[in-house]
C-alpha cells in the first residue's frame, strides 16, 4: 500500500491497473506490428482464457480505453493509446537504462523492465530519460514513444531477395513476447540492430535464408521476418561468370 502510494504521488496522471495495463501493452504491440487485435489473439498473447479477455475489455470499454469495430477488431481509443504509450515508453526507458548504465545483457532488461515497468513513476521515468541523453529506441531497435517513431522505409527481412544488402532496425516486440528464447539466439549469433547483413541465398522450398553479417548464418523465413530492415540503396554486384572456354 505505501509503495502504491509513493509511485501516484510522483505520477501527474492516473496509472491503469497493473492487470489492464498488460492488455494496453500488448494491444499497443500487436498493432505496431500490423496485426489485426482481436479476443482470440489477446488471450493466446497473455496465457489467459477467453472469457478472461473478454471481462477485461468490458471493463475497459467502461472506462474508455478500448471499443470495438464493426468488424469486432479490438481498437485503442485516444484515451487508451495515451496509456498505452506511456507504459511501452517507461519499459523502453527503463530497458536502456538496464543495458546502457546496469550493465545488463539485452534479454535480462526485457525481462527485468517488464517487473519495473509498473513501480516506475513519471518523475523518475523523465529523470531517466534525460540522465542517459535522451535515447530514441529501447536496445532492441523499438521506438521510445513520444520520442521517436517507426522509420517509413522498413521492410522484413524476410523480404529482402538474393544479392540485396540492409541493415537491421529493429527487433519485433511480438518476437520478444512470444518467443524470449528467439532474443537470446538474436543475440549470440551477433543480430543486433545497427548490423549490416546480406542475403546469400533463399531457399523458398526449405523457407530458410542465408546471410552473411559477422558470419554466415541461416535463418528460417519465420525468424527472419522478426527482424526489420533498411534496404541499402544498392545490390550487392553479382561475381562475373567464367568465361566460356574456346
């Protein structure tokens, strides 16, 4: 109770519930990623039955943070998307401070901010922000909310074809939620955002793609489409073919 306290008097606005809070971040999520949010997807997203999901957003809906679409798709409304941003904003703030000043390892800050995240008031939030001089993305490439935004030109790696070179922006933050396991092995094999890669080869039966970054690697088409990309202006020029013996 004193705890509660503390963080609301250090906050200029009303925070949701812990419990609503994680279905405002995994709606923000899901929707930054292009999904379509419905009931069925936010109960597999957070391990919870249906009807769970469905008492839940009753009870948003009430408090006007969600409505739903004529095609019953799940909709933030303003209200919701402001909450919703701010709590994506203080776990991407309190994740670099994780890695940039603790010292922590890019999947032990997800996890950790995921516990922090809501203990964290507006007054130390800020007082983050600014210590560390102001970061635009969390470790994983994702945009701080109110800070910066997804970039235009991004596509999925996935989508990049044999010879074309890029450059990784981002993690997906769907990838981090559903599949921890996938940002550790990100991470060991050197997938970070800011590396150059180069496809060597898709394979479109396998559904796999060949890479060369630090090293050569191969990734499921799956895997590969966790990851965005900024397309290098120009392909990679292809090896002159051996002239034909006379």
């Amino acid at each position: 109770m004193r705890s509660s306290r503390l963080v609301n008097a250090n906050t200029r606005s009303r925070q949701p519930s812990e419990v609503i809070a994680h279905y405002l971040e995994a709606i923000y999520y899901i929707r930054a990623e292009g999904e379509v949010v419905r009931s069925a997807r936010l109960a597999d997203w957070l391990s919870v039955s249906r009807p769970t999901v469905t008492v839940a957003l009753r009870r948003m809906t009430r408090d006007g943070m969600v409505r739903l679409n004529a095609h019953k798709e799940i909709e933030l409304t303003a209200r919701g998307d402001a909450a919703a941003a701010a709590i994506v904003r203080r776990h991407r703030i309190v994740e670099r401070w994780m890695t940039d000043v603790l010292g922590l390892d890019w999947v032990a800050a997800d996890a950790e901010a995921e516990r922090l995240e809501h203990a964290v008031s507006e007054v130390v939030e800020e007082r983050l922000y600014r210590k560390m001089g102001g970061p635009k993305t969390c470790p994983h490439g994702n945009p701080i909310p109110g800070h910066s935004t997804m970039r235009a030109d991004e596509l999925r790696l996935s989508a990049l074809k044999p010879g074309e070179t890029g450059t990784i922006t981002r993690i997906s933050e769907v990838a981090q939620r559903e599949a921890p396991p996938l940002l550790q092995y990100l991470h060991e094999r050197g997938l970070h955002p800011g590396t150059r890669i180069t496809v060597e080869e898709v394979d479109e039966v396998g559904r796999t793609m060949r890479l060369r970054a630090a090293r050569m690697l191969t990734l499921s088409t799956e895997t590969a489409s966790k990851l965005s990309v900024v397309r290098s202006a120009t392909r990679r020029p292809k090896r002159a073919s051996a002239p034909a013996p006379r």
